[in-house]
C-alpha cells in the first residue's frame, strides 16, 4: 500500500497538494466543510497546454473502488475536468508555466470520505486516447466520526531513550455501533508523512468493546531518525542559508550545497520535517510561484561507500519515491555521494535515507543521519471504517500528534 503524488513526465515540475494552504504533512480535509484541496505544477514550457484532470475514489489501500458508479462518490457536470488556473513565470531564466485546480470546485465535488486520486493528463496525438498522463495527485476526504488519542514515548518494547519512538494508540469508535471493531477498523500510521515506513493496519493489541488500543506494541516503534537538513535557495545573486555558492553556468543558475557529513550525534535544529516551501528575493512583490526560478542544486554527501545499499535524497517535495530522479550516485575518487536536482528556488527540508537492496523500499535513517531518542518527529493516525455490506472504506478519523524531548 502507498500513498504516492508524483510526476510522471519530466515536463511537470514542483507537484504540490495541500488543503487550505495548510502545512499538514498529509492533505486530509473534511467532509462538509469549506476546506478544499489545491494542487499546483509547474510545466516546463512558456506555452499553454490544454490539462485536464478525473477523479477516482480509492479503497484504504488505494485501489480504485471498483465497487462504486462515479454519482455515487462524486457530484461532477463533466466526466473529464480542464484546468483554466494557469500563469507564465515572470522575469525567470528558465521559463515554465504554473497550474492551478481546487476542489471542490463548480465542476466535481467530492460527496463521500476516504481516499481519493486525481490523475492530470496533457492532450498528445501520439497517445493512444488522444491524452497522456502527467502527474497523479493523492489526497483524502475525513468525516471526523472517531475518537482518536495518541502519545509517543521513548521508552518503548525495543530500547529506552536510545534510537526508537513508541507511539500508543487509542481509537473509539463508538459511535459507528461496530460489530466487529477488530476486523471493521484499519489505522495507518505514519512517522512525518512518510508512507514508505508508515504502519499500515496493524492488529490491535487488545480491544475492549468498540475501543481498540495498540499498546506495548513493536510494529509502532519507529526509529527515531534526527533533526531534517536544510537550505534556503532565495536569490540568485549571493548564496542562502546552507548554500556554498551560486552563480550561472549557461544555461541554468547553479547552486552548490556545503558538503554533508555522516551524522554521528544528535542535531538539535527547529526543522521542518521535510517540508518546502517556494519562495524568492528576485522577484517584484508578485507571486512566488510564477517569480521563482529554477536552478541546478548540487548535493554532496562526504561518506564511505556502504555497500549494498542506495542512498536517496528524501523530504516531503520527493513525494518520498526512491527513485532514480533522487538517488545519489557515488564519486570513488571524491570519496562522496553526489547528486543534482533540478529545483525551484525556496526552502527546503531534507534527509538522506539508505534503502538497502532487495529490501522492500523502506528507507533507513541510521546509516547517515543517525537515530535519536531526542529528535523531534511527527506523526499522523488515519482510521478507516468499512462493513461486509458497506461497498467503499470511509476515512472515519485523522489526528496527529508530535514528539517534542521535555
């Protein structure tokens, strides 16, 4: 299972879905209310391109939800929307044009909870239905129905005050009458949005009525990572926060990280948690999201090789994909993992994980950043409700809480 926003032409730049221009980790809004979610993009072009956009409804695990007519999860006037919000960047080096699309919106609505998926496509005569996709952007829908409680702790079943975060959780889902809560109910956890370490379903470790706890349990000790880097990528004339040097090399602005370390301490730092957020000191009081440029960021790692194991660039913008777009590649006469992203000017938080080969893609904090007791991470409960006669699974809950050393 997978929760995954992600780009899949080169031409799409700077995918983003957020709820009310919230920093949640996780783009949930609720069911009923005013909220709506905004994804953005960037194509790479000055020129206007017809985008248009369908929505599938999805099951807990995210498959589309087969079981349903598209009436039933949705109210829409087209079966295929066209995203009108566009604007050409202004006064940049390399030229792009931004997109906009909201929902709800006068075209879809969406009339139910759980998961759902937007799949953006580009008109192209080469593609066998005149379309192609570009990009897929995943949010979901909550109708706040649970009670969900939470805690972390680093006294855990594994270690005390050393590498792991224990979380205890309790859900009440007494209001939905359930008769079998154990089997009825599935909670996904996830450790600062991270879908490739979330836990996802585990069994509860006793349930009392329609109160399901997971206490005392290994699943939900998560390892505890260290404070995210960062850097600040403001101007092109002088070098930000984190950065060694900026300058212009035809035809991109180029900007080189001071090299990174293995980390064999903890790092107190006031992080993000893999956030960005697209901002610039170029432009002229206008939206950053059309005046920021693209430049070429270098990133360098000074480490031994480590054998049998990728490392990756992560943050939230990687829509946490270990993929080839992220992956560092290693210098032997350096003695460094090196890598080179195309990004646009902001600040940005980050981490380098090491995904060990023929393992099941999860990322390891350990091997570069270390794991420490005292790092502060975030973490997001989603519950889930479905019944043997219920035909979708409805996001019944969301909360998070946050581990912050006292």
């Amino acid at each position: 299972m997978a929760q995954r926003s992600m780009t899949l032409s080169d031409e799409i730049r700077t995918l983003k879905v957020v709820v009310d221009g919230g920093e949640r980790k996780i783009p949930v809004m609720r069911l009923g209310t005013g909220e709506r979610v905004n994804i953005s993009f960037d194509d790479m072009t000055h020129d206007y391109r017809r985008f248009t956009y369908t929505l599938q409804h999805c099951t807990w695990d995210w498959q589309v939800s087969d079981n349903l007519f598209e009436s039933e999860f949705m109210e829409a006037s087209v079966d295929e929307g066209v995203i009108e919000g566009y604007t050409q960047s202004m006064n940049t080096s390399v030229l792009y044009t931004h997109y906009e699309v909201c929902l709800p919106n006068a075209y879809m609505r969406p009339l139910i909870s759980g998961n759902y998926r937007l799949t953006i496509s580009v008109e192209d005569d080469d593609a066998d239905d005149g379309r192609r996709p570009v990009a897929i952007a995943c949010f979901s829908v909550v109708e706040p129905v649970v009670g969900i409680n939470a805690s972390v702790s680093t006294n855990t079943e594994l270690d005390w005050n050393d590498r792991h975060q224990q979380l205890t959780l309790q859900v009440n889902g007494g209001a939905l009458q359930p008769r079998d809560a154990r089997t009825e109910f599935k909670a996904v956890i996830l450790q600062n949005g991270r879908w490739d370490n979330a836990v996802i379903a585990p069994e509860p470790t006793s349930v009392m009525g329609t109160t399901l706890l997971w206490e005392h349990d290994r699943r939900l000790a998560f390892p505890a990572g260290n404070e995210y880097r960062k850097f600040e990528m403001l101007s092109t004339r002088y070098p930000g926060m984190g950065l060694m040097s900026t300058g212009y090399y035809a035809p991109y602005y180029h900007a080189t990280l001071f090299p990174a370390e293995v980390r064999r301490n903890y790092l107190y730092d006031e992080d993000r948690n893999g956030r960005c957020v697209i901002r610039t000191e170029d432009g002229f009081g206008g939206s950053p999201d059309t005046e920021s440029d693209y430049m070429l960021t270098h990133f360098v790692l000074e480490a031994d090789s480590i054998p049998d194991a990728t490392i990756y660039i992560n943050g939230d913008w990687t829509h946490d994909l270990m993929t080839p777009s992220y992956r560092m590649h290693y210098n032997l006469a350096n003695g460094t993992y090196e890598a080179v992203l195309l990004l646009k000017q902001g600040y940005y938080s980050y981490q380098y994980l090491a995904v060990p080969a023929g393992g099941d893609g999860t990322g390891h904090t350990a091997p570069i950043e270390g794991d420490f007791y005292q790092t502060e991470n975030e973490y997001d409960i989603l519950v889930y409700y479905s019944t043997p006669s219920q035909r979708y699974d409805r996001l019944v809950g969301y909360a998070g809480t946050t581990y912050r050393l006292k």
